[in-house]
C-alpha cells in the first residue's frame, strides 16, 4: 500500500481519526481548536534549560504517537500506565477531543509535564496563530512539524517554498512566545538536484528561529550518521526521537537498546549542543506500552 504521495506509509493505519495523518489535519483544519479558547497568560522560555551533557537523563519523554491506539480506547489509562513506566514529558500529536484544561489537569496528576506538540503545516499561514493559541493553551513550549506532503517534496524548488512557510511558521511561534522546529523522516535526505531537502531546508530557514527536531531512525534509515548532523548544525538540533534499528541493509524499527544505534554518544553529543528534549517514539509497536517501557528503561540504563 501506498501514500498518497507514492511512498510506502512508515506504519500501519491506525484506527478511525488517530492517525497521524487525521490527527494533523484535523489540527490544521482548527477541529479541535475550539477547546483550546481561553488560554492562561504564560511567559515561555525558548527551550527548556540545557542539562549538563554528562549527567544522567534526568528526563523521559515520549511522543504520544506511539500509544495513539491505546488513547483511543483509555485516555486516562494510558496516561497513568506511561508515567508508571517512567516517562516524564510528554510530546502531543492530537488531543482526543480533550480541552487544554482536562488535559493539564491529568498532567498535573500523574507529575508530567508537555513542552512539545506535533502540529501539521496550515493549509495557509492564515492558520498559524490558531496553532500557536493552542500550544499555549496546553502549556507547550515547542511546536513542531512533523511531516509534509508531496507537493513540498520533489525539487530544490518544492524544499525552498516549505522552507518559506517554515520561517514564516517560526514568525508566529515567536510573536506567541513559542519555539518552532521541523522533525525529518528519510525523505528528506534523498538526493534531488545536487543536494537534499535537508540542506536545502537548513540553509534557507532562519538557524536562530527554525531549529531541528533529529528523529534518529529515520536518520540512520536514510544512511546518515546523527552524530555527523548535529555536528552539522550546532544548536539547532533541540529535540530528537529515539527508536532503534536493526542492522542493515532493513534497519527495522525497534524499541531502544533493541538495534544498533549508540544513543549514549548520540544523546551526549546533543546535550553539549544544545538538545533539551528526547522522546521514545515507535511508529507501529505490537504492544505499545510495552514498548514505551522497553524504550524508557533502556534510556533509564545508558
């Protein structure tokens, strides 16, 4: 099966509207947005403070993708059973027709917190401020774009129109005291007319306003080496997903510690440039609390 953008999907469809694809639309659409008026007055920090890169992760974090078919059956549940297994930050991609105020009142409860939030690109820029409401409404500090569609794939000249709407994305977070970043999946290391969506994403966003979210899989999927970009890029890279990969030449996805990647060198060299957050992420888990306790005492060991 294909996506609609020719690409065989990441994942296997999720049920009814909980999937990423539903979720983000239905956000960039405002579906949801209505639950989010009112929003309390809130000064942000850019990111959260930088830990110290040699301590030990003092921070768990999850991207709520990974149990999404678990919310849709027990939202309270879940969110109980993720903080049992350690986590302690949250990344949202969807909101299961909760309102800002239920779901800081379920964090508060179980101890976690929610700096980050997937959010898809507005169909226009008129959209942004409406997302830009709704991060503060839950408390975020981050907002980030999670995915694309074809149309701003495909040439240097698709890559150069996204990273205009990106910058003019990072504008609106700005203006509402927020972060922006862009989070890649393989796609954007393919190589298209002499370079990659990725240089050319990096080179023509503003460094100081549009920062990176580095998923490592889909980094070391596409063959490219995550010590090597955040090298590339210091200070950019401010979060990052954490999956593991088999070996080569498949690297199929699994839970940390499970594969290949040295995320201890990974995960150190982004705290010394700037990497405030790291956020377990499966696409298509079996057992998906399982897997997010696998991941969380795998990250708990390094």
């Amino acid at each position: 099966m294909k996506d609609d953008d020719g690409r065989a999907p990441d994942l296997m469809p999720p049920p009814a509207v909980h999937s990423r694809r539903a979720v983000l639309q239905a956000l960039a659409a405002g579906m949801v947005g209505a639950a989010f008026a009112g929003r309390p007055p809130r000064a942000h920090a850019a990111v959260a403070d930088r830990p110290a890169p040699s301590a030990p992760l003092e921070r768990i974090g999850l991207q709520l993708y990974t149990v999404r078919r678990a919310l849709a059956a027990d939202v309270e549940g879940t969110i109980a059973a993720v903080a049992r297994a350690g986590v302690t930050e949250l990344e949202f991609a969807g909101y299961y027709d909760k309102d800002a105020a239920w779901w800081r009142a379920l964090l508060r409860q179980h101890g976690l917190s929610a700096p980050a939030s997937h959010e898809a690109l507005p169909p226009t820029d008129a959209g942004w401020s409406a997302i830009m409401d709704r991060a503060n409404a839950m408390g975020h500090q981050l907002v980030i774009v999670p995915s694309v569609t074809a149309d701003y794939r495909g040439s240097r000249a698709s890559w150069q129109r996204l990273a205009e709407r990106l910058n003019t994305g990072a504008a609106h977070a700005r203006a509402a005291g927020l972060s922006f970043a862009y989070h890649n999946h393989d796609y954007e290391f393919t190589p298209i007319d002499g370079t990659t969506g990725y240089e050319v994403l990096t080179a023509n966003t503003d460094p100081s306003a549009v920062k990176l979210e580095l998923d490592i899989y889909w980094a070391v999927k596409a063959g490219h080496d995550p010590l090597a970009i955040i090298a590339r890029w210091p200070g950019r890279v401010v979060a990052c997903h954490v999956k593991d990969a088999g070996p080569p030449p498949d690297r199929v996805m699994t839970e940390v510690g499970a594969g290949t990647i040295d995320f201890k060198s990974i995960l150190a060299a982004g705290r010394a440039s700037g990497l405030a957050h790291w956020f377990i992420e499966h696409d298509n888990p079996s057992d998906p609390l399982a897997s997010v306790r696998a991941s969380a005492a795998a990250l708990k060991a390094l």
